[in-house]
C-alpha cells in the first residue's frame, strides 16, 4: 500500500483522543507515514514542516471542528485529500464537510480497518490523478507558449 516503491503514503491523523490516536498510528504506522495531531493548532504545525498526501480529521473537537480545520487550510494546503471521521450521524455537518471542508470522504467512528484501507487507498488514487493532471497542464500551457512564440516569429519573417 505504498505511494511508490520507495515513498509511503503520507496521511495526518487528526483527533482530539490520544486512544484514537495511538490506535490509528499502531494500526496502520506499517503501510503509512504517519502524523498525529491531537487539535488543529498542532495539525496546522505539522503541515508546516511535513507535505502529506491525506487529512483525516475527527469532526467533534474542542475549539475547532474538523470541517472549520480542513475549510481553513484549503487556500495554503490544498492538495492533500480530506477525509472527515466522526463518532455521531450530524447532517449539517455532512453538508458543511462537502461545501466547506471539500471532503472526499465522510466515515463515522468506530472506523472498521479494511474498509478504512479503501477509503485511503481510493483517495491516494485520486490524489495521484490529480497531481499528474497538473503536470499535464504545465506541460500543455509551456507547449501551447512554445507554438505562439513559434506562430509569431513565422508571421514576422
């Protein structure tokens, strides 16, 4: 369940219990590069020095909410795929975790492993497709500038 061969996939665990915390870590710190965060200040520290690749963040938690966090790092971090996890069915913040948070994934507590492996294995794909497509377009804006410049100078000969 590696990125690469040689790179893990990077996810931030975000949970305002140390149980669920050091749960999650030991369950899955063998196939994933792991960071935990028991709040959003101490998330919004560890993106500062680590690129990851998935936010999975609790909903209910003192001070923040999941979807308030996830909503506030999107114009500085946002590339990573969100996913929300939380122990009580709240429709509101279903909603608020689409419109706000852009949320690919919405899990209620407790998370069953396998199918949690999914979930992340899918939104690595999709994080993957969505970095390649970005490079595509790189690529295709630094061509189309190439043939312009190409265009011109032909017109002007």
């Amino acid at each position: 369940m590696e990125g690469t061969s040689q790179e893990k996939i990077k996810i931030l665990y975000v949970d305002d219990e140390e149980n669920n915390l050091q749960a999650f870590k030991a369950t899955f710190r063998r196939d994933y590069a792991v960071f935990l965060a028991i709040d959003a200040n101490t998330a919004r520290e560890t993106l500062k020095t680590q690129e990851v690749d998935i936010i999975i963040t609790d909903q209910r938690m003192p001070g923040e909410t999941g979807v308030e966090f996830l909503e506030s790092i999107i114009p500085i971090y946002p590339n990573p795929i969100r996913i929300l996890l939380t122990g009580y069915t709240d429709i509101q913040a279903v909603i608020d975790a689409i419109n706000k948070g852009q949320v690919y994934h919405y899990l209620t507590k407790p998370w069953e492993e396998d199918y949690l492996r999914t979930v992340i294995k899918n939104a690595f794909e999709i994080y993957q497709l969505r970095r390649e497509n970005e490079k595509l377009t790189q690529a295709l804006i630094k061509s189309n500038d190439q043939l312009e410049f190409i265009l011109r100078q032909n017109l002007l000969s």
